[in-house]
C-alpha cells in the first residue's frame, strides 16, 4: 500500500508531464482538464500504481486534486486488502 504523501507526489508529477500546473492551487480548487488529458493522466496513474480504474471513474471524474488523490489512495487500498 503507498503512503498518502507518496501519492500524492506522484499524482503531482503526473499531472505536471501532462500540462497541469498545480503551483499556487488549493487541493480543492477544479484541476480543469480536457478528456484527453483525463484519460492521459488516469491512464498513467494506472501504470504507476499497479491499479485498474472503473470505468464509471469516466463518467464521475474527480474534479479536484483532493478527488483524485482520494480516488488512487482508495483504489491501492483495494489491492493491498485483495493481495
């Protein structure tokens, strides 16, 4: 299982290489991505974390940073347990 702060970090670079800017940027604040950089961004947190979204995570995207973070900390939570 990664550590929150871990995530968060990667999340961090992921969405930098991806054009997303969080700098000055509350947690909170909307990450404003097009679908193609949606799918680019979750695809790559797949790879990172060893994880597979649902696809219903298309239909209801997280649309903060906070969202996000808590969708890929709950999805590797849900493989620790599995394993």
């Amino acid at each position: 299982m990664y550590e929150a702060e871990l995530i968060t970090t990667k999340i961090q670079d992921i969405l930098e290489q991806n054009g997303i800017f969080l700098g000055m940027y509350s947690e909170h604040d909307s990450l404003d991505m097009d679908s193609l950089t949606i799918i680019s961004v979750l695809v790559s947190l797949e790879n990172e974390f060893d994880i597979e979204f649902d696809d219903s995570l298309l239909v209801e995207l997280p649309q903060t940073f906070k969202q996000l973070a808590d969708v890929v900390q709950n999805q590797t939570a849900l493989i620790y347990k599995a394993n």
